[in-house]
C-alpha cells in the first residue's frame, strides 16, 4: 500500500479515506494520532494491526466538540461538564463510563469505560467534523517513541497505513494527561502530561491525586498502556542529571555516547554528538521523542538523556518529561 501525504487542502480526501473504512494519521497538539471511525470495528482492528499493539490496550476517542461524547456516555456532571469547559480543546483525556455499546471492545478493551479527549488543532477538529469520532493512539510502532512529525510517523507506518494528514511540528510533544473520573471521592491521574494537578484542583473540589502505582486492584494495569515497555529507542538510554555529564561521559566513553540535553549542557561538551532540548521545560517534553529517535540513527551504544529530578512542586509538563524518559530508559539512571 502506498502511504498518502494529505495536507489542509486534500483534507476531505482524508476524510473520505477515513469514512471508507480506511486509517489515516492526524497531528494533535501533543503526538500524532493513528485515526480510524470509533464506530466501525474492521477499520478499528487496522490500527492495532498497522501498530503491532497489544489488542487488550483500549484506545482514546477524540471528538469535535464536547457534546460529541453524549452519544457513548450519560455522565455530563457538574466535575466532567468544567474539566472540558476549562481543558478542552486541550491535552486532557478523559475517562467515563458508557451507557451503550456503540463502541466495540475492540476501543474500549472490553472495559465499561471509555477515554474521550478533543484535540487542539484546528486542521484536526476540522477533519474530525467531516468524520465524526476518530480512535487515535499515537501514530508510532508499538513500543517506539511517539511520532512528533509527519516524518517520524512515515518512519514507523509507511505502507501499513492510507495515508498521513500533514499538520507540521506537534507543540506540547507528549501525550496527553489521561485522567479517570470513576472514582467520585477523587480525580485519578492515570498518565502524566501538560495538564498537571495544580492546574486541575484550581477547577474542581474533589482531590487531585497521582496515581502512585499504576496498578488497579488485583494488579490489573488501570491505564492498561501503562504495563508495557515505551518510547524506547534500540539505543540504551541513561538518564543523567545536569551537573553529571562529564562524569558519565567518561564512564560511558567519549566516542560511544550521544547527548540529549540543554543547551547549556551541550554547550560544555562541544565535540560531543548532540540533540539539544532547548533552554526550557517545555522546550525538554516538545523535543524528547525526536530527540530519541535522532540518536538512535546515529549509531552510537549508549543515549545520554538529562534527567530533570522531580519535586512536590514540579509542574505537569516536568512530570510528564520524566515519566517518558524513565520508560525510555527502563529506569536506567547514572548515579555519580
Ligand atoms: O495525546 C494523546 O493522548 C495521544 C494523541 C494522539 O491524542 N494519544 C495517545 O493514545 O497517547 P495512546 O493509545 O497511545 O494512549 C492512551 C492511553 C493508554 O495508556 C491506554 O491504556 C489509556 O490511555 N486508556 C485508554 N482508554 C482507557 C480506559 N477506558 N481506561 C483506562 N485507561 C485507558
Ligand atoms: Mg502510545
């Protein structure tokens, strides 16, 4: 199969695809999403397949606009109605329960919820109104980091998809804050992301908490995306703090490593082969997953990636840096 490149002028092309039954890729404001119509099952089973994803991995479903959730869900409460009025368009996914079953177990992984999020991006929310609803995972191969640019999605799935709806770079660069709401004494974060909880607890009453374990009772994964192996590239990754390169530069050897780091890192190690993170935070989460994916080309045996060592304090876009590095890294961090 050849992969088409749609762009805003050929969107209704993308749509068209996408209504036949066919999977298209669609930029978000955080990664790129692996769209197929929610509501046919044969179109939904392609996407599991194009990604090699494990089938017991539910699936977001990303809508146009709020009410759009109305046809899965009665639960529009006071709590849910401000989350997406203050969040939405935006990184926050949702989880609610169903009322039917429009939606296969093939989404929903056999769980009697569903997470729904509404994405900031016009070209998106554009196709989404010509579509209707659309399943997104992130648009990469199973396992590897998510696609931050049209070419990094070409990388993983040319030839097992339709086509790619070319939407430039993705600016938040991680995924979304998935958020489970079926708990009424508390709002569970499930994943990290941009939207952290401060941000959360200065729109609802009810605490906001991390999800500290991941597990659910019984060990059951409650984000089941969460059990498995993420983000890696086939380079190892270490994580090493900022002021400890130039001893794990040493350690790892001069000529084997990659940076992944600051400018101001970079800037002390001038011969070393290096992906820069930018200056900020938001610089850090924006380019982490291109960062991985550069060095691994590169052919190097170890990534050095900089670790930004979370506090009480630390915002939602830190925690979400971090959380996609440790996975990355399987925990691998460079202790001085
Ligand atoms: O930013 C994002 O959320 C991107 C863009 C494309 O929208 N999408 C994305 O999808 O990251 P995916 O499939 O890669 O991650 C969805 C996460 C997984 O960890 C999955 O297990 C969890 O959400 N999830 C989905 N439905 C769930 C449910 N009903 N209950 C608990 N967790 C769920
Ligand atoms: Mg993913």
């Amino acid at each position: 199969m050849e992969t088409k490149r749609y762009t805003k002028e050929s969107i209704d092309q993308a749509a068209e695809q996408l209504k036949n039954g066919e999977v298209v890729a669609f930029p978000t404001e955080t990664v790129y999403g692996l769209g197929a119509c929610a509501e046919n099952e044969a179109a939904v089973k392609k996407v599991y397949l194009a990604k090699g994803r494990p089938s017991d991995n539910p699936l977001i479903v990303h809508i146009a606009k709020p009410e759009d959730i109305l046809s899965y869900t009665d639960d529009f409460s006071l709590v849910t109605k401000t989350l997406m009025d203050t969040f939405w368009p935006g990184p926050l996914t949702i989880i609610l329960p169903l009322k039917n079953q429009r939606l296969s177990k093939t989404v929903t992984g056999g769980l009697d919820t569903c997470a729904f999020r509404m994405p900031d991006k016009a070209l998106t929310l554009q196709l989404l109104e010509k579509t209707g609803p659309l399943v997104g995972p992130s648009a990469n191969t199973s396992g590897k980091p998510s696609p931050t640019t049209f070419d990094h999605v070409y990388h993983d799935l040319a030839g097992k998809v339709t086509g790619i709806l070319d939407g430039g770079e993705c600016q938040v660069g991680v995924e979304s804050t998935v958020i489970d709401l079926s708990n009424e004494e508390e709002i569970v974060i499930l994943r990290p992301g941009k939207i952290g909880v401060e941000e959360l607890q200065q729109v609802v009453d009810v605490p906001v908490v991390y999800d500290q374990t991941i597990l659910g009772e019984k060990g059951i994964p409650k984000a089941p995306g969460m059990k498995y192996r993420h983000y890696s590239p086939t380079t190892p990754v270490v994580m090493v703090e900022k002021k400890d390169f130039a001893q794990a530069i040493k350690h790892y050897g001069k000529e084997k490593v990659a940076l992944l780091a600051s400018d101001d890192v970079i800037a002390q190690f001038p011969n070393e082969k290096a992906f820069s993170l930018g200056n900020t935070l938001q610089e850090a989460a924006q380019r982490l997953f291109a960062g991985l994916r550069t060095c691994d080309e590169w052919g190097v045996e170890t990534i050095l990636a900089e670790a930004f060592p979370i506090e009480e304090e630390s915002a939602g876009i830190q925690r979400a840096y971090m959380n996609r590095l440790e996975k990355a890294a399987g925990g691998n961090q460079f202790l001085a």
